[in-house]
C-alpha cells in the first residue's frame, strides 16, 4: 500500500466526520471546527493526489491551491467565529435551537 | 516500516477529529482543534508537502486556535452549565424528546455511512491524470525563484495568491461589520504581569527575525509570504495582549495603508505589465526573482496586519457587554 493510497482513504473519513459534525454538533464553535475538518479532508485529497503526481518533487499546483485554501478557510472561519460571537452577545445563544 | 508510521498518523488524525467533535466540553473541543491540526500538519509531511504543513500549523491550528481559545472566554463553560440548569429546571427532560431524536439521527447516520461508501471509491477509483508537475518543472527556469512551490504561488497562478490576500481584507472588513465600528480603536490594558510583558519584549525581535527568514528562504526551500505573516501576525497579536495593541497606537490612515499595500503593489503592478503589453502578473524573467521578492514582502506585511487586526477586533467583541451593564 503506497503512502498515499493511506492519506486518500483518510481524507475521506475526514470529510465525513466533519460533514457529521456539521449536522450533529449543537454548539456554534463545534459547527465551525467541524467544517474545518471537512475542509482539512479536502485539502489532504489534493495533496495526496501531489503525491501520486510526483516526479522529482510532488506536483507543486495542489500544493499551493491547498496554502491559499487554507488561508481562505480561516478567513471565513474567523468571520463565521465572529458572527458566533456576536449572536451570543446579542441573544445569550450557543446553538441554533428551535425553541423560539 | 513507514507504512505503519502512516497508518498511525491517518488513524490518529481521525481519532483527534472525532474526539474533537465528541468532546464534552468546549474547551476540550478547542484543545484537541490545535491537536488534530498538528497532526495533519505531521501528516502533510509525510506526504512531501512541508510549506502546506507550515501554514497548516501555524495558520490553521495556530491562529484559528487562538481565535477559538479567545472565544472560550465568551462561551465559558460555566455560562454554558448555568444555562443548562436553568433549562432543565424549566422544562425537565422528557423521554419524547429522545424518542424523536431518534429517528433524524438514525437517517443521518445511514446517509453518512452511505455518503463514506460514495467518497472512498471515489477517490480510490480517480483516474491518473498525470498532474502538472511535469510543465511546472518545464517553466521553472523563468519564473525567477528555485523553489516550485513558490514559483506557482507567486508567478504561475498570482492571480489566485492575489485573491487570497483580497479576501483576508475581505474578511477583516466583514468582521468589522459583524462587530460594530464603536470596536474600532480601543486602548490596549497593559499586561500586569512583568514577566509576561518581558517574555512579549524578548520574543518579538526573534519572531520578527524568524520571519524574515521563512520569507527569504521561500525562494529556495519550503516558506514564503505566508508563513512568514503568520508569524509577524504572531508579534502583533502577542503585542496586543501584553498591552501595546498596535493599530490602535498608530494613526488610522497609516493601519489602513499598511492593511492596503499587498493588494495594491501587486494590483498595480499587474497593470503595469499590461500595459508593456504582456498578460496580468507575467513578470520579465530577468526581473522575475527581485519583483516576486518585493510582492511577497509587502504581501507578508499586509496579511500579517490583516490577521493582527482581525484578532484584536475579535477579543475586544466580549467587552462590549461589560461596558452596556455598566451604562443601564
């Protein structure tokens, strides 16, 4: 088994995961990690795919797609951490609730 | 041998991220954050991508860790236990409820399992479509750095390294507008603790000069204006909370210049090769190497204020309560 045959499957159980735990997690801050998550699987999938591309050096586009993914990742996350804290300001919430 | 390395480090990565989204506790959830990306960083370097797994752990786990440690502040679990008691109180859990719980959740569960069958033959089953490594390694030669990384980053592909740094801004300013323009400026409290503020002092010069490094060093090797402003972001925020918050100390006009500048060097210099009549951001090869050296520099700059600033309006947002319980 080629190391990123490992890293492939893997990304894919991290996408679900975090795909779970976008459904599941009730608190504002565990929804946000969970798309993290869901992200970090993608961004494995592609670097795993570098790998398997690789010549002298694994192939650099995917490399540099995901460097700006994750950078745009915590870019809408922050906002998301912020718009998070801003409703609990604002109502005393932590979650979604179906209550009101 | 080194197949078992990375056997444990996927089933590590899967246990952190399960865990994290299991845990109990919000602090715990954080915790184990930093830890899962950590080890995706670890992961990363097993699979040869070391400047995807330097942003990983220090932009990623990092600085969204830290985010998230600050909000814990805001979220304490003990507001978060009072709450649940006051719930419980008012209406006691009934067995209805978990009943009809029941049912979403079995469905959700099938789906996802379905889902995790779907996506695991589907990357196992991708047809091998030979990359681009092959024409990236062609043209390296005229893209004025050694390091294929950091030739795609800021020569092949400088139109998306441009957006990226568009949308840092972007975000900044949708937090500004998430958080109130009153959050603007506000003075930092000084830390009272003097080791605490000798540590900050001590560590500056050696973050900055670390910096400096990864940015030069990204010509070469694995690094590069990203790394390097995370890591200049890092002494704003840790100035920010040792009490001399930055952005506050200089003028307005000045923050927003230095917030600015990436976009805009690199903006007009794109332009600036149109008009010699070449396409958007194809540097002369001749000039390639010290052009992409001086984007990448002010680029750092611009990020590292971005991440700065996106911080320091994040952690002054808990204080805005404080302030109305103390006017009514």
């Amino acid at each position: 088994m080629e190391t990123y045959q490992i890293y492939i499957l893997t990304s894919a159980v991290l996408f679900v995961i975090g795909m779970g735990g976008v459904f599941m997690a009730r608190h504002f801050i565990k929804k946000i990690i969970a798309t993290i998550i869901m992200g970090g699987g993608v961004f494995l999938c592609f670097v795993s795919f570098a790998q398997r591309d690789a010549l002298t050096f694994a192939d650099p586009v995917p490399h540099a797609l995901v460097i700006t993914g994750i950078v745009v990742a915590v870019a809408s996350a922050a906002f998301a951490l912020a718009l998070a804290r801003r409703i609990y300001q604002l109502t005393g919430e932590e979650s979604f609730t179906n209550d009101k | 041998m080194s197949v078992l390395i990375d056997l444990l480090l996927a089933i590590l990565t899967v246990y952190l991220a399960l865990q994290c989204l299991l845990a109990q506790r919000l602090s715990q959830s954080v915790f184990l954050f930093f830890a899962f990306g950590l080890a995706l960083a670890l992961a990363w370097v097993r699979l040869g991508a070391v400047d995807v797994a330097i942003t990983e752990a220090a932009i990623a786990a990092g600085f969204m860790g830290v985010l998230f440690l600050d909000a814990l502040r805001d979220f304490s679990p003990a507001v978060s236990e009072n709450q649940e008691d006051l719930k419980a109180v008012q209406n006691p859990p009934s067995k209805n409820a978990t009943k009809s719980l029941l049912l979403p959740r079995l469905a959700l569960g099938l789906g996802l399992g379905l889902f995790l069958l779907i996506a695991l033959e589907a990357v196992w089953k991708t047809p091998d479509g030979g990359g681009l490594t092959a024409a990236a390694v062609a043209l390296l030669p005229e893209s004025g750095v050694e390091h294929p990384v950091t030739a795609v980053l800021l020569n092949f592909r400088a139109y998306d390294t441009w957006l990226e740094i568009g949308v840092i801004l972007l975000g900044l300013l949708a937090i500004y507008a998430a958080g109130g323009i009153n959050l603007y400026r506000k003075p930092g409290v000084a830390a009272k603790d003097p080791l605490l503020r000798q540590v900050i002092l001590f560590s500056t010069p050696v973050l900055f000069l670390f910096g400096a490094f990864l940015l030069y060093f990204g010509k070469t090797g694995p690094g590069g204006a990203f790394q390097a402003a995370v890591l200049w972001g890092a002494i704003g925020i840790m100035l920010h909370l040792g009490g001399w918050p930055v952005f506050a100390v200089l003028p307005r006009w000045l923050g927003q210049l230095i917030l600015t500048l990436g976009l805009g060097f690199f903006l007009v210099l794109g332009f600036l090769f149109m008009a010699r009549g070449d396409a958007l951001f194809e540097y002369p090869p001749a000039y390639a190497g010290i052009l992409i050296l001086i984007v990448e520099t002010l680029a750092a700059i611009s990020i590292a204020a971005a991440l700065t600033t996106i911080y320091a309006n994040i952690n002054q947002m808990q204080e805005e309560p404080k302030q109305n319980e103390s006017t009514t």
